[in-house]
C-alpha cells in the first residue's frame, strides 16, 4: 500500500482531534493525529501496541503513572493493555502505528 499527502480526509474524533489513518497491511497501520491546543485524550487502554512520533509541537503524555513532556522529534511505544492518555500543550501532530491492526480506525470501504 502506498500513501500520497493528501489534507483532505481527516475524522474528528474528539473535540479538538482529528484523525486519518495513512496505511495499513496485515499487522501494521499508521494514524495521523491533528491536536489543537488544549485538547484532552482521555484515559483509555486498548490491546494494540501503539508506537508513536511527534512531528510537531508539544504534548504531555501519560503512560501509566508517569507524565512525559513531549516535543517534536520524540517518540514512544506503549504496550497493549496500558492506560493511557495525552494533553495538547500547543497544536501538534503525532504519527503513531498500531500493532496488531485496529480495526476500528480501517477506512470505510
């Protein structure tokens, strides 16, 4: 699968996060996330490991009980199963690929 830019497409998923799932294949899919800031993801979990790479701007992330400051340039990788959740501290932009595929963020056929 290949991906060509394109800005159209993105999903709202939360106030102030949009997102656009850019490739997948058997194991693997990658998301773009657009945060404005301010905006808040939830705690949650889910059974994907979730590696992440901030492109631009800043976010406090919080893996388990710890807090990271996250600049662009950074990247993580959590473990599926593991609470966490983030905080848009300016406008950001953040890749992050799932393993295994999550479903729910496949493109509408």
């Amino acid at each position: 699968m290949f991906y060509k830019k394109d800005l159209n497409g993105y999903e709202t998923v939360l106030d102030g996060v949009q997102k656009k799932t850019l490739v997948y294949g058997e194991h693997t899919l990658m998301t773009e996330f657009h945060l404005k800031a301010g905006s808040l993801l939830p705690g949650h979990d889910h059974p994907h490991e979730q590696s992440g790479y901030l492109t631009e701007g800043r976010i406090r992330l919080h893996i388990r009980d710890e807090a990271f400051l996250t600049e662009a340039g950074d990247s993580w990788c959590i473990p599926g199963g593991v609470r966490h959740s983030a905080e848009a501290l300016t406008d950001a932009v953040a890749v992050e690929v799932f393993s295994p595929v999550r479903e729910d963020y496949l493109p509408e056929a």
